[in-house]
C-alpha cells in the first residue's frame, strides 16, 4: 500500500483540536471581511447609533476601515499558516506516505481551508451582513490590538487596502450628505426640505411609506361590474388591487384606463379578463431599489407582503415621490385634514398618520421618539408601542413631554388621537 496508518496519540489529539480551532478562526475573518465591507448605508447608520456593547466596538473598528482590513488580513494569513503547518504534522502523525505524500497534504490542507476558511463563511456572511459585523466586534477589537504593528505596517506600505477601500467607498455616505445639506443655509426653506427628502430617501424602506392593510381600497373578484364601477367611483383611484376571498389573496390589479370603453357594460360584464399580473415585494426593500423597479418595469403600484407572504399596505410610484418633494395633491384629493390644530398646544391627529408627519406638524425633531417607537410607523402604533396592551377610549400616555389621549376608537382601530405639546417657555 501507498499509505499506512500510524493511529492516534495524545499529541495527534491536542494537534487535532488546536487546528479545528485556526479552522474557525479563519471562518471568522472570512466572514468579517463580508460582513463589514458589506453594510449598507441603513446598517452603518444603526451601528453608529450605539446602544451596546457590540454596536459601540463595531463602530469603533468602521472608524478606522483601513486598519480593520489590516487586521483581517494579518490574522487570516497568520491563521491559515498555521493551518498548513498543523494539518501537515497531524498527516505525518497519522499516516506514513510511501508515494504521492506532497500531492495528498496539498489537497487535503486546500479543501480545508477552502471550505471552512473561506466558502462556507462568506456565504453565510452573505446574508447576515450586520448579525456577522456584530457578533465578531469584540473579538476583532482583540486582534486589531494584537496585531497592531503588522497591522499598521501593511498599512502604511500596501496600496491593497486602498484599492479595497476605494470599491467599497466609492459613493457619498448618508453622513456625508446630511452634512452637505446643514451647509446649504442660504437655501430656502422649500429646497432644504426637498434636499432633506433626497438624504433620507436612500436610507428608508418600503414598509416606512406603504399604505397599510386596512386603508388599502380593493376589489373582491366575485363582484359585479357596477359593483366595481361603484368602487372606483368612490375611491377616485386609477388602479385597484384585486383579491380572492381576503386581501391577503391578491389575484392582480385592476387597471381603471383598461375598463373606460367598457363602462356602459351591463353587471354581467367580465371585467376578470382585464386583470393584470399583480407586483409584489418584500416589505423591507429599498425604497431606491423600488423606484428603479417601477423605472424598469414600467409600473406605478406594488402590493407589499411580509415574510410569509401576508399582505402588509399597498405603495405606489407617488408615495415614492413624495418622500421627496412633499404631498402630492391633484384635483380628486380632499384638502389636508389628518390633523386639525385645536389650540397653540393641543391637536387632534388621525391614528394612521405618519410619526414623521405628526412631528412636522409640530415643528419637532423627526428622531423625537426614535428610543421608544420600535418599528411603529404611526402615532396609533406609537402609542401601542409604548403601552404594550390594546388602548381604550380616553387613554392617555406620555412620552418625552407630549401627552397623547385616544379620542376616538373604531372597532379595534384607535381613530382620533388627541396631541398636546409643553409649553415653550
């Protein structure tokens, strides 16, 4: 035979487990190097905001980018050396290699190092870019010390880290543009608000300014046609989502334009036929990503469904816009009314408005109630978010000096919220 097996001894053990340990930690820089030059602008954002232990160390390592690469590279060469040397010494402990012995040590240190060193880390990096940079914060803070003179070193004398840098860097961050527009102070209030609306567009999601469920105006596709002919009638909307049974259902969309040469139909017109494939995405998508989405595909309303497939609100192309330059009202819109000013400190919101709007409304930071709203988008969720428990008539809740009191509640749906703001003396 070619190969003849020596077995295992103590040091064959202790040599064993010493290499599984490299193995990881050359997962651990693999995974690294994806997660952290991976993040979004979103993700930066929620790391820089601190608030652990994990997110403060992070934040730390993405000040200085440069040396946190250094130090991804030194460990894992350092690492995958010792790999190399450790696999071969448990070889020879093992097995005498009469012929091909090079030939097999390559093989088997390569399939090791590609597999559990490099692969199967970035992959499962790939999709948990900011669950990876987290986790791996604080040991990275270690190496970066450890390793610090090799670090700067490759620093100071490599052009590879720039070149790094520079692909993954090669767009302005929300930082940067924020503080671009607090520079514009000779702009007026119109074009700083606009401005404002750009810089925080690129950091939003769909779910942030989707219609939700229970305001989405819809059609039953067993309805008649002057059932449907009612309907739109009365929303004043140019497309209708279509849904069998219950709107988490959606069967299409119903495009208005498409049924004007058949309006003077009977109800026993088949108006099914004209329904259109129905577009679906993920509640948290981009919203940039959507609006590209609708330039590409030539399309203006998407149906927004969780992770389950359940059907969360409705947005359109003009929700989009008006994260950007504001309302949008044409001439079948009603006036303003999702408020109503009662005094110089007290207003009457509807529950379904807008945090971000009610916050306008009151000439407020848009991050007043970023520490306790979660992912509660209106004032009714807010004030849910807050209680933990279903609200009643005549309610009230305080956070950061506002009072809220629930005025009107319809079903189990909390209608009119009373708002009233401390003085400002």
């Amino acid at each position: 035979m070619n190969i003849e097996f020596l077995g295992f001894d103590t040091q064959v053990i202790f040599l064993f487990l010493a290499d599984i340990v490299l193995l990881l930690l050359s997962g651990m820089m693999s995974s690294s190097e994806v997660a952290y030059f991976s993040l979004t602008p979103a993700e930066l954002r929620r790391i820089r905001r601190g608030g652990s232990v994990a997110t403060d160390a992070a934040a730390k390592l993405l000040d200085n980018p440069d040396m946190l690469l250094a130090t991804i590279l030194v460990v894992n060469n350092l690492v995958n050396i010792g790999t190399v040397v450790l696999t071969t010494q448990i070889l020879n402990s093992l097995f005498v290699f009469h012929r091909f012995g090079f030939l097999i040590h390559t093989v088997v240190v390569t399939f090791l190092l590609l597999l559990f060193g490099e692969v199967l880390p970035k992959v499962f990096a790939q999709g948990s870019t900011m669950r990876v940079a987290l986790m791996f914060a604080q040991p990275l803070t270690l190496f970066r010390f450890l390793v610090y003179p090799l670090g700067y070193a490759l620093v100071r004398t490599s052009n590879v880290v720039g070149d790094k840098l520079a692909q993954k860097n090669n767009e302005l961050s929300i930082e940067d543009l924020a503080d671009a527009v607090d520079m514009t102070k000779t702009s007026s209030s119109e074009e700083q608000r606009i401005l404002s609306g750009i810089v925080n567009f690129a950091d939003r999601e769909v779910e942030e300014i989707m219609r939700p469920r229970m305001d989405i105006v819809g059609v039953e596709q067993t309805m008649t046609f002057g059932q449907v002919r009612d309907i739109i009638t009365s929303s004043g909307y140019s497309r209708l989502p279509v849904y069998s049974e219950s709107i988490d259902n959606i069967r299409g969309t119903l495009f208005v334009k498409d049924l004007i040469e058949h309006a003077n139909r009977g109800d026993d017109f088949g108006w099914q036929s004209l329904i259109r494939q129905p577009y679906i995405v993920p509640m948290h998508k981009q919203i940039t990503d959507l609006l590209e989405d609708f330039r590409q595909d030539k399309v203006h309303m998407a149906i927004v469904v969780d992770e389950y497939g359940a059907t969360q609100g409705l947005v359109s192309l003009e929700d989009i816009l008006e994260e950007v330059v504001g309302e949008i009202s044409d001439e079948s819109d009603m006036d303003e009314s999702f408020y109503e000013r009662i005094d110089e400190n007290t207003y009457i919101f509807d529950g379904k408005t807008h945090i971000v709007d009610m916050l306008r409304v009151l000439q407020l930071d848009d991050e007043l109630f970023e520490d306790v709203q979660g992912r509660a988008e209106t004032i009714a969720g807010l004030m849910l978010e807050i209680k933990r428990n279903f609200l009643k008539q005549g309610e009230q809740i305080t956070s950061h000096s506002i009072r809220f009191t629930v005025t009107s509640i319809e079903g189990r749906r909390i209608d009119k919220i009373k708002v009233v703001v401390p003085n400002n003396g």
